[in-house]
C-alpha cells in the first residue's frame, strides 16, 4: 500500500496564525491592565510596572513607549522619560506627543540645546510645531532668547489658554527681570485674552497680586487682591 507524502506546510500556517492571536491578545491584556491601574485605580506604580512588562515583550510598542516615558517624566525620571521617548520618536518620527513630552524632559533637565534639537527635528519631519508653541517659548526662556519668546506670542498660532500660559509666563520674566511696567502691561493682556472665564481671570490675578507681593510691590498687591 502507497503511503502519502505527509507535509507540515498546514500545521505551520495555523501555528504562526494562533501565535499572532496569542501575541495581540497578550498586548491587550498589557494595554487594559495598564489603563485600569492609570486611569481607574490610580495605582500608579503598578501602571509602571505592566508598561515596564509591555515593553519586555514587546520593546517597540509605541504605546507603551509613550505611557511609561511620559509617566516617568511626571515623577521626575526625566533621564529615563527621554531615553523612552527618544526611541518612540525614532519608531515614529511624526508623532507630536513624543516629541511634547520629549521637549518637557529636556527642559526640565535644564538641556535647552537638546531641547530645540528635538523641537527642529520635530519640524523637520514635518510635523505640526504650531502645536508645540508653549514649549519653543519655554526652550527661548531657558535659553535667554527673549526675540523668540515675544515672536511665540506674536505668532497668533495659539488657542487663548496657550496664549494666556505664554502671556503669564512672560510676565515672570519680566519681572524676574525687573521690567515691571512691561510685566503689568503683559498681565493686563492675560487678564483680556482671558475674558470673559471669570475663574481664569481670577488665576490671573491671583498670580500677579502675589508676585507684587513677592517683590514688595504692596500698594499694587492689595487693589488686585480685592479683585478676586
């Protein structure tokens, strides 16, 4: 009796396919474990923890990439953040939260050069750097670059809270820098940009009454005090 060449060539296609299901169902157990611990429990750490177990399975998921690096940055691993957010951006070099929250770690590491690398890396690749104006303006702080601070301004690219961050924001420079007439005059136009948001106004006013304060401006701290 004739036997029939036997071939594996079936059993190896189901194989591969219930391994791809196996590896997808595994990566969505990762995202809604981590999800709940973020966003529901507030387990923090344990959210870490799985996006760390994420990325050993998986070490180019961008997802998982972008969760732990901007988790890191908020608790003060900005070394880490950008080593993670780093390698997101070169998986994806258009993805404009990798680049936000890579920018934020530079800043808050005090790297304003390596800062605006990213920034113009950012814009070489295209993407959309209006939507990263708040942080050109932080980089020109930290470096000193008061022309680009006011052009961010200028720019009229921004929404209103962006401009009344980047309005506040210079406002403290200016003081810091004892310009105090040019900072009132840029808390003013906080104060109209943030019209009519009665609760923002009075942010706005509340800030600028105790930096009056700070710097022994009394007689100006106390009438804009009142008006809260």
């Amino acid at each position: 009796m004739s036997r029939t060449p036997f071939s594996l060539a079936g059993f190896q296609v189901i194989a591969i396919g219930r391994f791809g299901v196996i590896a997808e169902a595994q990566r969505d157990r990762f995202a809604i474990e981590a999800s709940y611990y973020h966003g529901l429990s507030g387990e923090l750490d344990r959210a870490s923890q799985v996006y760390k177990e994420w990325l050993r399975s998986y070490p180019r998921d961008r997802i998982a990439l972008l969760n732990l690096g901007t988790r890191d940055n908020a608790i003060g691993e900005h070394e880490a953040a950008a080593a993670l957010l780093q390698e997101a951006v070169r998986l994806d070099p258009t993805e404009l939260l990798a680049y936000e929250v890579l920018i934020a770690a530079q800043i808050r590491m005090g790297r304003g050069d390596e800062a605006l690398a990213v920034y113009n890396d950012a814009r070489s690749h295209k993407v959309d750097v209006t939507r990263l104006a708040y942080e050109r303006f932080q980089i020109a702080f930290l470096q000193g670059d008061q022309h680009m601070m006011d052009e961010q301004i200028r720019s009229g690219t921004i929404d209103a809270q962006y401009e009344i961050l980047l309005l506040v924001n210079l406002a403290l420079v200016e003081t810091h820098q004892g310009r105090f007439r040019s900072a009132r005059t840029v808390w003013a136009r906080a104060v109209d940009v943030a019209k009519p948001p009665v609760a923002m106004t009075a942010y706005i006013l509340g800030d600028q009454a105790l930096v009056e304060a700070l710097v022994g401006n009394y007689g100006l701290a106390l009438p804009l005090g009142r008006k809260l």
